[in-house]
C-alpha cells in the first residue's frame, strides 16, 4: 500500500467513526424518524463538505509555502478550531452528547498510532522530517497507546469522571505539543540545532496535508467534545 493510500484510507476510517458516533447519538435521542434522518443527512453532508473543502485547497496551491504566516493554520487549523468551539457551545447541553459511550471517545483516540506508525513511513518517502515523528520530538504515538490501554480497561473498570477529565486534557496537551513542533520545525529549526527548516513541501500537497487539516482536528474534536460532555453531564435538555 503506497503513502497516499494510507494516508486516505485512515482518513475514511476517521470520517466512519465520527459519523457513527453521530448516527448512534441521533438514533438514541430523536423524537421522528424524519428528524434523525435529516439529522443523519445533515452530519453526511457536513463531513463531506469538509473533505470537500481540504481537497480543493490543496489544488489551489494556496497551501504551497511555508513562509509566514501558516497557511495551513489560517485556511485549515483556525477555521476548525473555531467551528468547534461555536458547535460544542451550542451543542453542550444536549441529551446526543450524553447518548455517545465514554469507551468510544476514549479508544477513538488509539487511532494516533496509526497516524505516527504513517509517519515513520512518510521519513522514508521523503514526505517528513524525523523531528516531527517519535524519533524526534514527537510522542503522539505513546498517548495513542495510552488510549488503547486505557479504553480496553474501562470494560472491566470503571472509570471516576475525574480521570476522564484528565485524560482528555493530557491528549490536548500532547497535541498542543505536536503542533508546536511541526511549527518549530519550520520557523525556529534552531532550537533542535538545525541551521535552517528542514520541512518538505511535499507535505502541504493531498493528500498529506490531511493530517493538520482534518486527523489532527479530528483528535481535538473528539477530545473537546467528551470534555463537554463529562462537564455537562447533570444539564440536559431535548
């Protein structure tokens, strides 16, 4: 299987899982069934849409450069985030939140394993340099197999809202941390005693430029919302 396939094929099974979290918590909490259909049509859509939208940017050629500021954060990272807090914040006390298991939230998180074992890949190819991967400073893997571990052990524990809490926080901070590498890497390569940014460009091109525009904010998503969903727990409404 070639890069780019990989990179694609995780990005379906991202996108399969978030929708079915969705169409679980719609089947759980609509009145009609023409209100979780639409519901469920609605979510298709807007996952499609997104897609939609990282592809066209990466023909464009908009992201193709590395001089400030970021491109990938203004077109891709900022617009999600952004989207993410006016969503959860309209969202956060509604009854489908609570409907999605914790476990699911919690092991949906292991899938950054597989995002760093395609970045050791992605070193060979060219696509990446080892600082941005576990050989450098990245440690994204290591959480991911913490989720795993941990999600696996909520089937015969179970877990204090607490220690949800932390995880979820802990799997922001590593992700902060991830970003703040690939970024270092590229505008201050001297605090790794690099002479320059030793960033391919390659990496901003589809389907790479995946990974910052949807499977990292894919991870923050899911964090931010089971966050919202454990601090909101007691105040649900239709």
């Amino acid at each position: 299987m070639d890069l780019k396939t990989q990179y694609l094929g995780l990005t379906v099974i991202v996108n399969i899982l978030i929708f079915h979290f969705g169409y679980y918590a719609i089947n759980q909490t609509s009145e009609s069934i023409e209100q979780g259909n639409k519901n469920k049509i609605q979510l298709a859509i807007g996952l499609l849409s997104y897609q939609a939208y990282i592809y066209i940017l990466g023909l464009t050629g908009i992201l193709e450069t590395l001089a400030p500021p970021p491109r990938v954060v203004v077109f891709m990272i900022a617009p999600i985030f952004i989207a993410t807090y006016f969503f959860l914040k309209r969202h956060k006390n509604r009854m489908w939140l609570q409907a999605i298991p914790n476990i699911w939230l919690i092991l949906f998180q292991s899938f950054r394993i597989i995002v760093e074992t395609i970045f050791i890949f992605s070193i060979t190819e060219g696509i990446l340099h080892p600082n941005v991967t576990i050989h450098g400073h990245n440690y994204d893997m290591i959480f991911g197999i913490i989720a795993l571990i941990f999600g696996l052990s909520m089937l015969f524990i179970k877990m204090p809202t607490l220690a949800l809490k932390a995880f979820n926080f802990l799997g922001l901070a590593v992700l902060a941390s991830v970003i703040f590498v690939f970024m270092s890497s590229i505008f201050i390569p001297e605090i790794y005693g690099m002479q320059k940014g030793d960033f391919p460009i390659e990496f901003t091109y589809y389907p790479y430029v995946l990974v910052a525009g949807f499977l990292m904010p894919s991870a923050v998503f899911i964090h931010c919302l089971h966050l919202t969903k454990l601090f909101n727990q007691k105040k649900l409404v239709d």
